[in-house]
C-alpha cells in the first residue's frame, strides 16, 4: 500500500480564498484524522470519522472549517474563507484499529495563507 | 482531561552520548495507549512505539528503548549511542480506550546530536 496520501504538498493562498486539503487513507482503515500543527499549538486534532460518519468534530476551529468523507477512500477538509492564522501544517493520519491502533500519517500540507 | 507533558523543549547532544526523552502524561481512564512519534527534518510523522495501560514491561529495539511506569506516570524513550541521524522533534502521545484512535499529543522534544 502506499500509504496515506494526502494532496497539495505545499499550497499558498491569499487571505479570504477557499482551500481544498484531500486526504487517501490506507485502504481496510475505518479511522481516518484531521491534525493540525502549529508552533504554538503544537499537535492538535480537528476532526476524525469512523466509517465515513464524523466522530468528533470539537477540535474545528470554527465555522470556516468543514470536513467530509463521501467514501472510504477520500475526505477533505475546507477552509472558507481562510486567514493568515490558518497558516499550519495539516496532516490526514488513518488507523485500521478502534483501540489504540498505531496510525499512519500522511506527509502532511504546509498551508500558508497571505 | 488527558494530558501529555513533555517538558523538554530542546535536548542537544553529542554523537554516541545517551540522552533520554521524558514524557509524563495524565488520564483517569484504567486503559489507555501511549505512543511515541519522531518527526525528522522532512516533516513526516513516524511511528516508534506502542504500549498498552497493561503492559509495563520495558522494550528495546536495537539502540531505543523505553521505560513504562505507572506508578509515575511516565512513559519515557532513551536512544543509546546517538547518532547524527537521529536529530529529529520526537513526540510522546496518549489515546484513551474509546476514543477510536484519537491521539493526544505532547509538545515535541526536538532533539539535535551533533557529529
């Protein structure tokens, strides 16, 4: 398998534009997170789904911040209309196991917004 | 709550010294994981290490090792002989039972062995 992948690498965006992050989990994973990393935050989870179906959506900033997953092989996560303080290193992870399963993560997203 | 300390920020080091990491962490769930991650240079996020509430027992693997304490609650990582390879943000992390794999993470260590 190759992985999780996660699309763009890098993306930079004017202030108030939408953006687009995807995500494809390892193939048989029913989990699959949303993180974000920041310097002052450090590691943080947005959002995770269990088949499909979100979970736990409390760590979403705010409104501006939307994920889906239409199928077992793809989810995105929307900012709209995004901020400078969005600027952030997004990173999808996927695990197979509801207990404590080693999740893989992708090699992340460096978003900058200017 | 759960929570995950890392108190180091930076560790530096020189080539083959031993350094360990420490992590210290706090749930009030019975069964829980804990983790440690290493983030290299290229920003990609490794997996090291898993381990159960239940299993206390200490584990090696070639030049890592780590010391699991209930007692204490910590869950601490020592690289022996360190190499310049080995310079990497290394990050300790805990999932509860039930919380299907969501991992809280502490701040990082970030690690420097210099040649």
């Amino acid at each position: 398998d190759a992985g999780v992948i996660q699309s763009p690498r890098h993306e930079v965006t004017e202030m108030g534009q939408e953006v687009t992050l995807r995500c494809k989990p390892i193939s048989g994973h029913d989990y699959l997170f949303w993180y974000r990393q920041t310097m002052m935050r450090g590691l943080e989870l947005l959002i995770y789904f269990n088949n499909n179906v979100p979970i736990d959506d409390s760590g979403m900033p705010e409104d501006r911040f939307s994920a889906k997953m239409p199928n077992a092989s793809f989810s995105t996560l929307k900012i709209q209309p995004s901020e400078p303080r969005d600027s952030a290193v997004y990173f999808c992870a996927s695990t197979k196991e509801r207990q404590g399963g080693e999740a893989f993560f992708g090699q992340g997203t460096r978003l900058t917004v200017v | 709550a759960q929570k995950v300390t890392q108190a180091q920020t930076e560790i530096s080091v020189v080539e083959k010294e031993d350094v360990t990491l420490d992590c210290v962490y706090e749930t009030r769930d019975t069964t829980y994981y804990l983790f440690w991650y290493k983030q290299p240079p290229s920003g990609e996020l490794v997996f090291l290490i898993r381990r159960n509430s239940f299993d206390e027992q200490n584990e090696i693997s070639g030049r890592y090792s780590w010391n699991f304490q209930k007692s204490t609650s910590s869950f601490n990582f020592t690289i022996t002989a360190s190499q310049v390879v080995d310079s990497a943000v290394y990050f300790c992390a805990l999932s509860a039972y039930n919380q299907g794999g969501k991992l809280i993470f502490g701040q990082g260590t970030e690690l420097s062995v210099k040649p």
